[in-house]
C-alpha cells in the first residue's frame, strides 16, 4: 500500500510538473509595448506640439502661435472658412504659419509701411492686416 501511494504521489508531480514545462514552451514571452507619454512629441528643436508648440524661425524659440501670432481668417470671394493662419511679425520681417504648408514662409517688406512679401503671397497693412495670393485675398485680420 505505501509502494503504491508512493508511486501515485511520483507520477501526480511529474505529469503536474510535464505540463507546467508544456505551457511555458507553447507561449512565447510577448513583449510589453512602450506606453506612449503625452508630452513626448519634441521635434528637432525640441517644440512639443502636444502642448501647442511650433518652432519660430524669425523669434528662434518654440512658441505658440495662438499667443504671440496675430490671428488671420481664411476668407475668399466673400465667404469665411473656419481655417486660419497666423503672423509673427519681427521689424521689417514676418513669419507665416498657414495650415496647408508645412514650414512657415517668411516674408520681408523693405519699408515701414510697405507690404511684405515673397514670391505671390502679400501681407498688406489694412484695416488690420490682407494677406493675398496671386493677387487673390485669401486671408484677412486684425
């Protein structure tokens, strides 16, 4: 009788031990995913973007437009559309930030009381500020 309680005890432990071995073997150690840090979107200059930063080229510093920029609304053949640039104005230079182009155009004026400019975009000084493309008003603001 101990014989055989003995020899029930050895094979209840190796069939126990048997499957633990099966079961590490069957799943592969998945690795765990890095969790994403809101915040930890610095680019190249080290603006995070998730915090509303961009980098100004003209100030050399991350800034948030919608604090230091004067707000343009886009509007064309009379309509206003709910998209909007943003100047940062520096003596006779001005920065652009427009939402369909992915750097900022920098634009300079050669007086006081001119218009910037480069290339076919103008930012006029009237009744606050005209940016226009081609000739065309694209953008008006104060």
């Amino acid at each position: 009788m101990k014989k055989m309680f003995l020899f029930s005890i050895i094979i209840g432990l190796s069939f126990s031990c048997a499957k633990k071995v099966s079961e590490e073997n069957k799943t592969p150690k998945q690795q765990e995913a890095k969790p994403v840090v809101v915040g930890g979107d610095s680019d190249v200059h080290g603006c995070k973007a998730s915090a509303g930063y961009t980098w100004s080229s003209l100030k050399k510093e991350c800034v948030r437009l919608f604090e230091v920029g004067t707000k343009l609304t886009h509007t064309e053949d009379g309509k206003t559309y709910s998209t909007v640039a943003y100047v940062i104005f520096d003596g006779n230079k001005a920065e652009l930030f427009l939402d369909t182009q992915k750097e900022p155009i920098l634009l300079e004026r050669k007086t006081e009381g001119d218009s910037w400019s480069k290339d076919d975009y103008q930012l006029i000084p009237w009744k606050g500020y005209v940016l226009k493309k081609d000739g065309k008003i694209i953008y008006t603001g104060e």
